[in-house]
C-alpha cells in the first residue's frame, strides 16, 4: 500500500519533493508523480524576507528611466520604459493574461513562473517591483517579498522569479 503522504524522488537528482509538485525544487524536473497536478508553495522557514520600502521626503525627483532585464539562463535581454506597470509572467490566452514580460519561453512554466508572477512600476522616481501573490515567490537579492508590497530596486540588483534568475540595470531615458 502506498503512503499518500510520502514524496516524489526526483529522478534526475533523487531530491524528495513534497507530494504532487511538479517540478523538482532542486534541478526543476518534470515530475511525473500521478498524484493532483498542483505546485506547493515555499514554507516561510524556507526563505527570508526583505522589507517593503517606506517613502521619504527628498525621494521624488523628476527623471524618467527604463528597465533593462536579462534572463541569465537563455540570455534574452529586454528593455522596458517604465512610463507604465509592467507585469511579468505567462502568457494565457485562454484566461486573458497578457504580460508585457512573458517567460514561457525562457522555462517559465519550468521555473514556477506563474501567470500573473509580479509587476514593476515607478513612483516618485523610483523603480518598485511586487510579488503578485505567485505560488513560487519573487526574490530580490536572494531575500523573498511578501506579495503586494512595494520593494524599491536598484541598477545590478539580483531579481529570481520561481527559480528563474534574472538581471536587472536601470538607466535614465533623458
């Protein structure tokens, strides 16, 4: 008789998954378990989490900047003014998610992109991203986000969607 709450061993790195992930939470392998097709969510123990930014006065000034971002696995490389939100995820015709930045084809679904993973936006000069409340987290500098709140970013700063390691640069469009 099989244990219902007994794991997957990954068999490309024979990892133990929690019951009916996926995808291996080490090497990112299919898993084809047969048990219900869901992801599992990190556990708070599993990473720490970065602050929300607060403003402060002398924060505003008047500059307009763009991102640039580059997924480090396939190399592709995006420029995006920041004169509106940009939404980050995967694509879904069906449910009618079109992100500006769309990962499928970098291994999102591979890497624990969800649809609607995060947004980055400006405000007061300042370039802010959000965890959308994504089953697999958003990090910034390897510290996890609470979903919906702001975290402000920096040029070089370290941004991972799910697994997907991606760079982030910063420059003024003036």
């Amino acid at each position: 008789m099989t244990d219902k709450n007994a794991g997957t061993a990954c068999p490309s790195c024979d990892t133990e998954n929690l019951p009916g992930t996926l995808f291996c939470v080490r090497c990112g392998t299919y898993l084809p378990s047969g048990g219900p097709l869901r992801t599992e969510p990190f556990t708070g123990s599993e990473s720490s989490h970065a602050r929300p930014w607060k403003y402060e006065e002398g924060d505003a000034e008047d500059k307009m900047l763009s991102v640039d971002l580059e997924v480090v696995s396939t190399g592709r490389k995006m420029s995006l003014p920041l004169d509106s939100e940009i939404l980050i995820g995967r694509l879904d015709a069906a449910h009618g998610i079109f992100p500006e930045v769309d990962l499928a084809a970098d291994g999102g679904l591979e890497h624990g992109i969800s649809r609607r993973h995060a947004r980055i936006y400006m405000r007061d000069s300042h370039c802010f991203i959000e965890d959308l409340d994504s089953t697999n987290g958003t990090f910034l500098n390897d510290e996890r986000l609470t979903p919906y709140l702001p975290y402000r970013f920096n040029d070089g700063d370290a941004l991972s969607l799910g697994t997907l390691q991606v760079k982030i640069r910063i420059h003024s469009t003036e």
